[in-house]
C-alpha cells in the first residue's frame, strides 16, 4: 500500500488519477477473488469519489481507508482496537 501512495502522490493530474484509481476498482472487482479483492475494490471506489470530490491525495486515500473500515466494521487505528469483530 505505501507503494501504491508513493506513486499516487506523484501524479498531479487529478483527472488522471481518478480515471486510473476507478480503473483499478473495476478490475479489481472483476478479476480478484475473496475478500481481498472487495476491499481493495472498496479502497479505489472511495479514493475515486473522494479526488472526483475535489479532496488533495492524503484524504482521498485517508477516505478510501475509512471506507474499508467501515466495510469492515472495524477501525484500522488502535484507539478502536476494542471494536473490531
């Protein structure tokens, strides 16, 4: 992942980058099984949305982070570690 957001960042075409993140979801949706393939589906959706929102790099993937989170019923921070199934 932080592969993934060292490249992102040095993209500075939104419009690129939306198209490549929502890209990547489809694919991933399509082609990868089990759950990882859902989240990480789930992951590109949000950061999609959240660049098409306008949101800078750092939040779009803080929210596609949140999102999975969400998915998951469970909080990648450890202040909610109790929370987790």
């Amino acid at each position: 992942m932080l592969y993934s957001y060292c490249y992102i960042s040095t993209i500075t075409n939104t419009t690129a980058l939306t198209q490549l993140c929502r890209a990547i979801g489809l694919e991933l949706s399509q082609t990868m099984g089990g759950s990882a393939g859902v989240l990480l589906a789930i992951f590109f959706s949000a950061v999609d949305d959240s660049l098409s929102g306008g949101q800078p790099h750092t939040q779009a993937l803080t929210a596609g982070l949140a999102r999975v989170a969400r998915g998951g019923r469970c909080s990648p921070w450890p202040q909610n570690h109790d929370r987790c199934p």
